[in-house]
C-alpha cells in the first residue's frame, strides 16, 4: 500500500501549558516519536498568546501554577484555589468555535474536581505522575476522535499505473484511498484500512475481481461494503455476472475521470445515508441500541486498555405515559427530543448518549468514576427542571427523569452487567419517589441509626432548602439542624443521635455561632469521624476556622453550586 501523507502535511501541534519545565520538555521530546510538533507554555498567560497566533491541534494542560512571588501558598488558601488559573484558561478554551479539544494533566496532590473540568469539555483527566507515553497516547486517540473523519477507498488492481492514476486522481477529492496490487493479501488490507467503498479491477491474477467479491458478500462483517467494478469487457455477459455477484456499480475502462468521481461519491453518500437510518433513532438523534452497543463497548476497550474509569447510566424519565395521556404524544415526542438535546449539549463528544427504548436512554461516560457521573447527570436534571414546552399556548415543564449508574469495573466487566447494575440502581431511585441520580450501591437511610451524609446546620430555609433538594437529587441522605444547641445535643457525646460525613455550619448562626459549635465540636471529638465545613466566613477568618479544626470553609456569599463544589471535593477526600 503506498503512503497517503503528503510532504507538505504539518504534523498535528500539541501546546504544553504547564510550569515544570523539565517534564514539559521531556513531554515534547516523547511527542516526536507520535509524530507530533509541540510548543511549550509555562503559563496560562503564555498559552492564550500562543492560541491566538500558531493555534494548536490540541492541548495538554496543568491546572496548578506556583505562585508569582515562588513562596509555598499559605495554610488558609485551598489547594483547589491553586487550581484556578487552569480552569479559567479551560473555561475560555471551552467557548473558542471551532472547539479546541483540551486534555488535563495534573497533580500536585490538589483535590481537582473531575466534574468542573468535565463540564468545560475537557477532554482527559490524566494524573501526575503518569509516563510520557501513556499521556501522548491519550492525546493521539483525542485526535483522531476529533479529526473530521474522511471517506476512504480501497482499490485493488494488479496494474500499478491504473492505481497510481486513481489515487492522483481521487484524493484531491477528500478521499483517502488505499491501493493494494496483490489480490492474496486482501482481506488483510481490508481489515488494516475499514474502506467505505471498494473498487475492484476484473482481470487479476491469483484471485479476481468476481471472486473477491463473492467471498465478500458472504462475509456478515463486510457484505454492506459498496463494490464498483472497473473493467475493460462491457458486453451484457461480463456486465450481468458482475451485477449476480453483489456489485454495485461499474466503471468501463479506459476511465473518464468526471464520470468515475461522480459514481464514487454519489456511492458514498448513499450508503453513508442508509447506514445513518439503521444507526440512529429517527426521533430524538441519538445512536439506536444496536449502534451504541457498539460505541460502548468500544468505550469500555479503552478504559480496559488505559485503566481508565468508565461509567453506564440508565436514565428514564420520570411519568412520561401520565404527560402523554395529558398532552398528548406530540408533547411526549418533544420532551424525548429535548432530552436528548440537552444530553449532547452538556456530555462531551466521546461520551455516548443513546436511545435504547420508549423513555429510556443509555449514557457511556469515558474517564468518570460514578460519584462525578451522579453529579454531572444531576446538573443535567437540575437544567432540565428549569425548561419549558408551550403546549396550546401554555407553558407546560419538560418533567423530570430518574437514574441509575454503574462504573466499570467495580459493578460489572461487561457491558450486559453493567447495564443490569445501573437498570437496578435506576429502579431504586424511581421507587424513592424519582427525579433523582443514583449509583449502584445505594441505600436507604436506616432510622434506626441516623448515619447520614450531610448535616447542615444553618437557620434559613431559603438558603436550606435548594440544599437539601440537590442533596436528594444525588442520592445524598441529609439533616437539617437550624441552631447551635440542637447541633450540640444530636452530634456531641459518646453515642451521639446523628452521625455524618460532613457537617456543614453556618457562621451567623442564633446564640451559639458558628466558631462556637465548632469548638464544641472538636472538643467532642466529632472531627474525628466528620468533616467540618465553616460558611460564611469573611476572608479574614479562614486562618482561625482552620485552626479550630475545620476542614475546609467557603466564604460569604454562599452560593449552592460552590458548597456543592466543595461537598464532592470533601467526600473525595
């Protein structure tokens, strides 16, 4: 087969946004070796100047940069802080049109949050310390996911003129097209090169044209593959044994090159057309079941591959016959549609969103454990619940769905059990009364003991309640307290009432305040088994919350996706 690279085809260029030098230039070194030119950029500062002239293929990219001044960060400032200038370089990266795909390469030890830089379509999350080779793999496979896939032709002739002439001739036409002069090796060749269309010459020696093509419609992997004949011999007999043998077309010889071009393409596209139709759901856009099992599986050999996390959603939603029967189907039609919108728009492009029957859909998730994928399709349901569907001339909301979600491979190796795992996860939370994430493993809180997740002591049910609505969305048991004393009395003791992973307190709270409860607290032992998190602090007083034993604290004002922000960094840790 000849090469189809051109000389004057520059290799992809990979930009290096990160402070360690020697890693960097190690990093580009490796990149040679993957075919890949690289530049390198200390800072984010460096990387957007980069961006705007030379603009790059794709991105590698840190999240934590040293500070100016080369002092380590003092104890008050978060390691999640250090962060910052990485998401906001991501977050500027994530509105450029055409998209430029980014991958996070970081460590540092800082509890990143997977799903912010999910959110901002980041790419990969890779962490340091990882080999040069196992990142630039990664960046090689985001690539070639990311590069506009061409149309590919496979000729097989034993004349090297004629192929010589017809890849001069075809690839100007965005075609790639592989050439192959020993008939013997094609099935090799056909296998190595996945064409779209194959172009066979009659007359060969070893095995000809009609007998390849007769193995290959006998073949259930290959017979949709399209076959233009190209052939000296236009009497009625050559022509009605190429037609019995499977082909689609053919092309007399010597050829005329408009004729030839116009056959081809017109051939591609309408396969490509009738392929789309059996791949996708006609109603939502979405890959059907058939062409998504294949997408998972594909998705779940790369995490098998990279050990990388994978995770499987089943999501249903929630009352859709009871919308219909109100509505009627055209309503349900148009909530199924707008569903599956919004899964594309949020979910990144590797991810696999697909239709799989009546109100169900399949979700793949690439390099998402299931604690962020629970977040991420809640954020999604949340954004849900805030649209509506004129319905004769009244607003009317979309509802809401129900989900289960399963991680490869903790909760199955195949994708038949995870699929079982995340349907049986779905059920759990349509039973627990819907519109709601749950991962496989979840369980309802036992009255008996009062184990909880969350404990938020705060007095204002307008702050309160948002809190425990997107506590409920993700599977999260929770107990609100709205002062001090009360605090005191159910957490504080030997056997305490109430026990909880994390406690969130508010400062200004009545009587006791929140450094008040907190000292209390540590001097009960509490922060022993729970993570203490302070509100409401002004920025001043960070040191001190620290200092009496809190975890972490979050200061004023208070916004819920920035508590809920710290909550998953908490119960990460």
């Amino acid at each position: 087969m000849k090469s189809l690279k051109s000389s004057t085809v520059q290799e992809p260029l990979l930009l290096i946004v990160d402070d360690d030098q020697l890693l960097a230039e190690r990093m580009g070194q490796e990149a040679k070796q993957w075919g890949l030119r690289t530049v390198i950029a200390p800072t984010p500062q460096v990387a957007r100047e980069i961006v705007q002239g030379d603009r790059p293929d794709v991105v590698l990219l840190d999240l934590s940069f040293a500070e100016s001044d080369g002092a380590e960060p003092n104890r008050s400032v978060q390691n999640s802080e250090l962060a910052e200038a990485g998401l906001n370089f991501l977050a500027e990266l994530s509105q450029q049109t055409p998209h430029l795909p980014v991958l996070v390469f970081t460590g540092r030890g800082q509890a990143v949050d997977r799903v912010t830089v999910a959110r901002l379509k980041g790419r990969r999350f890779l962490q340091k310390p990882t080999t040069p080779a196992c990142v630039l793999e990664a960046v090689t496979e985001v690539l070639a996911q990311d590069r506009k896939v061409e149309s590919s032709i496979l000729v097989v002739d034993d004349d090297p003129l004629i192929l010589h002439a017809l890849q001069t001739l075809l690839e100007p036409w965005g075609l790639r097209v592989a050439t192959l002069d020993n008939s013997l090796n094609f099935w090799d060749e056909l296998e190595a090169t996945k064409p779209d269309l194959l172009v066979l010459d009659i007359e060969m020696p070893d095995l000809d044209g009609i007998e390849l093509c007769q193995t290959l419609r006998n073949d259930p992997h290959w017979n949709w593959l399209p076959v233009l004949f190209l052939t000296a011999h236009t009497d009625a007999s050559t022509i009605q044994q190429v037609f019995a043998v499977g082909a689609d077309d053919y092309v007399s010889k010597p050829v005329i090159a408009p004729e030839l071009i116009t056959r081809i393409l017109n051939r591609i596209e309408r396969t490509r057309l009738l392929r789309n139709r059996t791949e996708t759901d006609s109603l939502t856009g979405t890959a059907n079941r058939q062409q998504s099992t294949r997408e998972l599986n594909k998705l779940l050999q790369l995490a098998q591959r990279s050990q990388q996390p994978f995770c499987l959603s089943a999501l249903r939603l929630d009352r859709l016959k009871q919308a219909n029967d109100q509505y009627g189907h055209g309503f349900g039609d148009r909530v199924l549609q707008q569903v599956a919108q919004l899964l594309q728009h949020k979910l990144r492009p590797e991810d696999a969103v697909s239709r799989w029957s009546g109100a169900e859909f399949v979700i793949g998730m690439y390099g998402m454990n299931r604690n962020n994928s629970v977040e991420w399709l809640a954020e999604i349901l949340e954004a849900l619940r805030q649209i509506e569907i004129t319905v004769e001339g009244k607003a009317a909301s979309t509802g809401t769905f129900s989900a289960g979600v399963a991680q490869y491979p903790e909760d199955g190796v195949l994708l038949r059990d995870l699929y079982q795992s995340a349907s049986a996860a779905l059920k759990l939370a349509e039973g627990a009364g819907g519109d709601r994430v749950f991962a496989v493993g979840w369980q309802p809180l036992q009255e008996a003991s009062l184990k909880t997740d969350v404990v938020l002591v705060h007095p204002d049910s307008a702050f309160a309640q948002p809190l425990l609505y997107a506590l409920e969305t993700r599977g999260y048991h929770s107990y609100w307290l709205q002062d001090s004393e009360m605090a005191i009395e159910l957490l504080v003791g030997s056997n305490p009432e109430v026990r909880s992973q994390i406690i969130l307190i508010e400062k200004n709270l009545p009587g006791l305040d929140g450094f008040e409860l907190l000292k209390h607290l540590s001097q009960g032992k509490v922060t022993q088994c729970s993570k203490l998190i302070l509100l409401s602090l002004l920025p001043g007083e960070a040191e001190k919350a620290l200092n009496l034993g809190a975890f972490d604290y979050i200061t004023a004002p208070c916004r819920l996706p920035i508590v809920m922000q710290r909550l998953r960094r908490a119960f990460a840790v």
